[in-house]
C-alpha cells in the first residue's frame, strides 16, 4: 500500500521518537561500571499475544550494556573544554560505582593547575589525587564510547601562563605538499581621449611542504609603466622551526625584521624569535605584582572595576607574572583578603608599547646575506643581530649591530612602563658609511628617537606617538646603499619624522580617529605629510562617517580629500544597505549613491552606484563577487560619458598531496585539508563557500599556527544518507604547515521499517534488530517501528528479545526495492 502524505508524516514523527529513544538506549553509556538503574515496565503496553514478560525482558536487555571496568586506558583529555592532548590514565572504581581517573600531581601540574593555591596541600601527597575533594567546584566527566575525560576547573586554580599554551609535542608539521595560490586581474577600457587601454596581472604564492621544511616563492607578471609584461620575485626562501628556541631558521631571499633596524630586504640566512610559539598570555606587556601576604590569603586583581584574576598565596613574599591585560593601558586593583578576614586594596598603573616585554621574555634576530633591493642597486654582503629582553622595573633594554664592509651601526634602547604617566621608549643609534661620492667619502651620524603612549580616562587612546632626529651624516643601511649608487630614489638622508595615531570614543556609539605623519630631508626643502581623519557615528540605524585625508606632500593638493558617507540597513533582501557620498578631491566634488549586499550565506555580494561630479562627468557601476569551493570569482563594470572599463578578477589555490589535486580558496600562511571520505557537499563553518569535492576534501584557509584551531563541518545540511561520526575536531598546525583534518564517514541508507510478527502483532517494543554479524542496528520503537542504518545490499536482519541469545525472528530486506520519502525507504514487513 502507497503511504500518504499524511502518513508519510507521520512516520516521519516516530521517527524522531525512535530515534531519540534508540540513541538515549543504545549510544549514552554513563560511566558506571555496575548499573544500578532499574525501569518500572509495567508502564509499557505490550500486546496479549506476547509474554506478560516481554517488557520487562526488552529493558532487562536494554538495561545490561556492561561498561568500563577499573583498569588503565589511554583517553582523550580536556581541560574547560579545550583540548589538552591523549594521556594514559587508570581509572578506579569510587564508593558510588563511578568511574574515576585517578590523577596525580605532577599530571595536574601539566594541565595547568596552580598546585601552590589548593586548600590543602597535603592531598596533593596522594599518587591517586581525589579532584574534586582537592578543588571544590570541580567536575570530572568520563564519556567511555569516546574514551574522553573532559575535566572543569575553576579559573582560581588555574595558571594563567598556560592559557593559549600547546605542548610543542602537538605542534603538527601537516603532510607533505605542494600548492600555488593565485590572484589574477584583466581590465579592459576605452577613453575618448586615450583611446583603447588594457592591462592584466598575475600574482602566485608557492610553496612546497617537506616534512619540518616549507619552501615559500612570491612571484608576479604585470605590466610596468610603459606597458610591457616583466616577472618580478619578490621572496623565495626555505623555512623551518627550530625545536627548543622558540624560534625559525629561514634560506633564501626574506626580509630583516624591523623590531630595532629598518627591515631589510636579503638574500641569505635568518634566524629570528617567533612569538606566535609563546603562550598568549606571554606576547603583550603585562605588569608584575609583587607583594607580601601575612597569612595563607586569597589575591583578587581587577580592570576598571571587572575582576580578572583571582589565586590564593601563601605566607611571605609573593609575584604573580602571569596576569593578562586588556587594553594598552589602564589601572589595576589588588584586593588582597587574608586568612582572618583582614583585607588590604593597592592600585597598580601600567602603559604598553609595542617593544615591551614582559620580564624574562626574549626576543631575538641574526641575519646575514647581501643586500637584494628591488631597484639596480649594489649587493653588498651585510650582518645583523638584535636582541631585547624583558628586564626588572617594568622595562625593556633592546639593541642591534649591524655591519657590511662600507657601514656600521649601532642601536642600545630602553622602553618602560610609567604606570599612569603612560609608556616611553628612547633609543639612539650611531651609524658610520663610507659613501664614496665626489662631495664626501665617509659620513657619520647619530640618530635618536622617542616612542610615547597612553590611554586616558577621556576614553583618548595616544596608540603611538614617535619622533626621531638624525643628524646630517647619519645614513641608515638603505639610504647607504642609494647613495653609493647614484640611485634615482635617493632623496637625501632624513633629518626627522613624527607619527602620532590618535584614538577618541564618544559616547557608546561615536569615535574619532587621527593618524598623522611628517617627515623631511636634509637635502630637501619640501615636507612629506599625510594624515587621516575619521569621525563615525551610529544614530537610530544610520551610520555616518566624516572622513579627511593627504598624502605624500603638501604640494600635491589633489591628494587631499574631504568627505561624508552615509549608510543605512535596508529591508529587502539580505544585508541589503544603500550609501551616499559626498566627496571634494582638490577642487572638485563628486556624489555617488551605492545600492549593495550579500545573498547565499553571504557567497555572493554586489553593489550598484550612480556617481555625479562638477565637471559634468556622470558614470554608473555594478559588480558582482562570488567565494565558491574553487576560489573566488568577481566582475566589474563601469560606464562614463567618456569612458568605458570592464574588469575581471579570481583568486584561489590549487594543492596537490599524496592522493589527488585540489582546488579552494587562497590558502593564505597556513591551512587545513579536510577529508570526509568519498562524501561531496559538505560544508566547512570555518570558510564561506567552501564544500567538499566529489572525492571528499576540501581546502580551509587561514588557520592559526601553533594554537588550537577547532574545524567544524556543516552537518545541518546533510541528508539522511550521510553518517558522520564526530563533525568537530582540533588540528594544532605549526607556520606555514597543511594539516589533515579527516572525518570518518559513510553513505548508509536509511530504513523505517514497521515490522509485524507472523499473527500480525507489531514487534515488542525493545526488541533489538541485528545483522548477520550480530551488531545491533536499531531498537523496535511503538507500533513495531523501527530505524535502520545499513548498507543497500539485500540481506536477512535478526529480531531479539528477552534474554535469549537466539534470534525470535528475521526480516528479509532489500532498500532497493523499498519506497523512498524525504530520504528515507518505507516498508511494512513480517518478521518469520
């Protein structure tokens, strides 16, 4: 008989009561190793045909799922709900037939627990610590399908040095591979007064991944000033971690970092610090609080009236040097309660800048190679080294020497935290070159700067202010080398720079921005400056933005532009909004009304304008951009009254690995392939557009190095036949690596069956349903219906229940020849 819709639907409607149910009975497994559950079965209706029993034989079967016993298993651990890694634990049986890990102290050390804040620390003595007797509050559970132990402790207990922190033993190199990620452009035009006009570029970003090695080339082919098509290389070099040092080991053509010098462009060998490697709390300034507490007492610290910290102390003197800060300055309280009750409040201020350190922290560089400018320059061999170490006093002492066999120069600095009166930083730096010109063969110089910065309680952020004075024979490497030969770039030496970034909050829905910048030459009468103004406001759904900007110099008053942009949400469509602007560039002003949005979970975006200018010039716009699975693609057209332009851009990668080709998204520094077996259309969170391919994979971009990256599928959108076992996991890649993330999964075809035994009765509820191997597929809900998960192939499916081994009965399946409805084959049966 052909279901109805109505019956169809309510099919659909057990369903989801027998699969609820068959999940709650057959996959949550407690962590108990005797049940001591027992359900009244007398609530359950069974048919007078059955045994009075049956029921209670169906939960009795139901019920006796024997978990774990005692003994030692290697699990999956987690700390708040972040990963922590696999560890061989033994677990014990407690008084109330629970299954315990039994923990010892060095263990909870590793997982970030302060051992020295406990209540008692004369449990830690324990070589099977009872967690939740030493730390009140904590929660231990124990998922024996997975064999995970997720672990809740509160934050008191907790070391702050280890948030962020991944054993370098998890750090993955990713596999073996070799990607191009590309962006190309193509732009056509006609001009009434330059008639037809084109250009086209290509941009590529290869690398090779080798085990701990990863080979990087950055190359372009576009079209120079006079039109002609040239390759250009701007980096290839070979990179790999060095393990212990918290640091990299790079080959090739890099730049020089820019922490104490200039950064230089060279061709040769770097060694440099990568912070990325150190905990977050570690990266950014924080200040040291030190004290001493008189008796066992507990030490709050808060932010602007919020608590961030919180631990207990012992007796004596005491040092917390892993707090962590938001915000690049402020004033912290320290509320310190002792064992009697007294309590005792400081305040601490502090201000950052961005050569700050937090003390016993290093940084560190050494290069060395010739110099590869861009330009037709000489290629002198050079070396570098900088150093900085957080130092006492809430200081920084940096420095660098650099040499080559025509300069040298020297760098010694020091930044320090002020507390309320903000942060400063001063260094000086000598420099000696042998220029070889008719005017002078050698020069030298000092060069001194200043760094200041500070929040105030006016909600004004100084982000940076800077000036730096250099003396007419200072030169820094670059300058040198320009000068020694006779380059067109060479302007002269600088004589000073000031750069300030200003940042005001108004209100909760206002701000003001400033930037600025002036520089100017010894040999020069002209002043660079550009500066950049903003002042945005959000007012009853409206946004407004004033904005004013320069630069380069004052003599190119073209460059200066003042204008206002007004946005507003619209209520058609999705994240539909419409723009107008109100423009002056030099002496002209110009209107444009933009209509835009997105659509397709944000795949798809476009944006439509009609502009107006003084000098009569009228011209209408559209483009289009889409971010598909095989990279993104977008189009733009532009029509004036005296000119026409049309424009075409993609970007993506192609990757090749062990077992295929893929192509994606742009894959940026460091990435991720996923792999869901043979299952196409899946969707990744972590990446708008991205699905897997016909094969299974799929490319995520932009992942983090050396932290925990949580990769999670779309499994929302899957029809019935796909199974996946776990849609989440974590990969922790290390820079630059391609890490595997796989899936198990497998297409199932889905069966509800009702089934009836042979007088037409439906089957007990309870009863289970076996394949010819004896694994269980499904649990009889009401009305003899059942769900299976099975492959498509006919065979013969036993039907227990009571306590008896043998089967009561068979049912005889083939889902090829079943109805299907909403993914899903339909079939009453009789079980012989």
């Amino acid at each position: 008989m052909k279901p109805t819709p109505e019956r169809s639907r309510l099919r659909l409607v057990h369903l989801l009561v027998i699969g609820s149910s068959g999940a709650a009975l057959l996959e949550a497994q407690p962590a108990l190793a005797v049940s001591s559950v027992e359900f009244q079965h007398s609530f359950l209706r069974q048919s007078p045909d059955h045994a009075s029993d049956t029921g209670a034989l169906a939960l009795n079967a139901l019920n006796n799922n024997h978990d774990l016993g005692p003994g030692r298993y290697w699990v999956d651990i987690q700390v708040n709900r972040v990963y922590f890694g696999q560890r061989e634990i033994e677990f014990v049986l407690s008084d109330d037939d629970r299954l315990l890990p039994c923990l010892s102290a060095p263990l909870l050390a590793e997982l970030g627990v302060r051992l020295d804040s406990v209540a008692d620390p004369t449990l830690l003595q324990s070589s099977c610590i009872d967690l939740q007797r030493l730390i009140p509050g904590a929660e231990i559970e124990f998922d024996s399908s997975q064999l995970l132990l997720a672990l809740s402790i509160p934050q008191i207990a907790m070391r702050r040095d280890v948030h962020g922190q991944i054993d370098p033993e998890h750090w993955d190199y990713g596999i073996n591979t070799a990607f191009v990620s590309y962006q190309v452009s193509a732009q056509q035009g006609t001009n009434r007064y330059r008639g037809h006009q084109s250009s086209d570029d290509l941009y590529l970003n290869s690398g090779v991944n080798l085990g701990a090695w990863r080979l990087r080339s950055n190359q372009s082919l576009r079209q120079n000033d006079h039109g002609k098509r040239e390759w250009s290389r701007a980096y290839t070099y070979a990179q790999r971690d060095l393990p212990g040092t918290h640091a990299n080991l790079t080959l090739g053509e890099t730049f020089t970092s820019g922490d104490v010098f200039r950064s230089l462009p060279i061709k040769g060998a770097l060694i440099s610090s990568d912070l990325g490697m150190l905990p977050d709390v570690l990266q950014g300034y924080a200040p040291i609080i030190r004290g001493v507490a008189q008796t066992r007492a507990k030490l709050e610290i808060l932010q602007s009236g919020y608590p961030i910290y919180s631990t207990y102390v012992s007796p004596g003197p005491y040092e917390i040097d892993d707090l962590s800060t938001i915000g690049s300055s402020g004033e912290l309280e320290i509320v310190l309660t002792e064992a009697d009750g007294q309590v005792r409040r400081f305040t601490q201020s502090y201000s950052t800048l961005s050569n700050l350190l937090r003390e016993g922290v290093w940084r560190y560089s050494s290069a060395l190679g010739r110099y590869n400018g861009a330009d037709d320059l000489d290629d002198p061999l050079l070396w570098q080294g900088t150093l900085a170490m957080g130092t006492v006093w809430n200081s920084t002492l940096y420095g660098g020497l650099m040499a080559s066999d025509f300069y040298r120069a020297g760098t010694v600095g020091v930044s320090r935290d002020l507390g309320s009166f903000g942060a400063l930083a001063f260094d000086l730096t000598h420099s000696r070159a042998n220029i070889d010109t008719l005017q002078s063969q050698d020069v030298q110089g000092m060069s001194y700067a200043l760094k200041y910065g500070k929040s105030f309680a006016s909600n004004t952020s100084l982000r940076f202010a800077g000036y730096r004075y250099s003396t007419e024979g200072y030169r820094d490497f670059d300058e040198a080398v320009r000068q020694r030969s006779h380059s067109s770039s060479w302007y002269g030496s600088r004589r000073s720079r000031l750069e300030a970034s200003i940042f005001q909050n108004i209100g909760t829905r206002s701000s003001l921005n400033l930037t600025w910048s002036q520089q100017d030459y010894w040999q020069r009468d002209d002043v660079q400056r550009q500066f950049q103004f903003n002042i945005n406001t959000y007012h009853q759904g409206v946004n407004y933005n004033l904005y004013a900007s320069q630069s380069l110099s004052k003599t190119r008053d073209h460059d200066r532009q003042i204008g206002l942009s007004v946005s507003l949400p619209l209520d058609f469509g999705h994240s539909t909004n419409a723009s107008f602007d109100f423009q002056k560039v030099g002496e002209r002003y110009s209107q444009r009304a933009s209509l835009g949005g997105s659509a397709d979970e944000n795949r798809l975006n476009y944006r439509a304008s009609l502009s107006n200018d003084d000098g009569r010039q009228q011209a209408a716009a559209l483009s289009l951009g889409y971010q598909a699975p095989f990279g993104s693609v977008g189009a733009g057209l532009t029509q004036g009254n005296d000119y026409r332009t049309l424009s075409l851009n993609a970007s993506g990668a192609v990757l090749l690995h062990a077992e295929g080709i893929e192509v994606g998204p742009y894959l940026g520094e460091t990435a991720a392939l996923v792999e869901v077996p043979d299952i196409a259309g899946v969707g990744v969170l972590n990446a708008t557009g991205v699905k897997t391919n016909e094969h299974g994979y799929a490319l995520v971009p932009y992942l983090r190095p050396y932290r925990i990256n949580h990769i999670v599928l779309q499994t929302d959108q899957l029809g019935p036949e796909v199974e996946i076992d776990n849609g989440t996991t974590v990969v922790v890649p290390r820079r630059g690596a391609v890490v595997k993330a796989t899936f198990p999964a497998r297409s199932v075809t889905r069966l509800v069956i009702t089934a009836r035994t042979l007088n037409g009765q439906p089957l007990p509820f309870g009863a289970q349903v076996s394949d010819g191997a004896g694994a269980v597929l499904g649990v009889v809900g009401q009305a003899g219906q059942v769900l299976l998960s099975t492959s498509a192939e006919p065979q013969t499916l036993d039907v227990r229940w009571g306590d008896r081994n043998e089967p009561k009965c068979q049912l005889a399946i083939d889902p090829q020849q079943m109805e299907q409805a909403q993914g899903y084959r339909l079939q009453t049966l009789t079980c012989g």
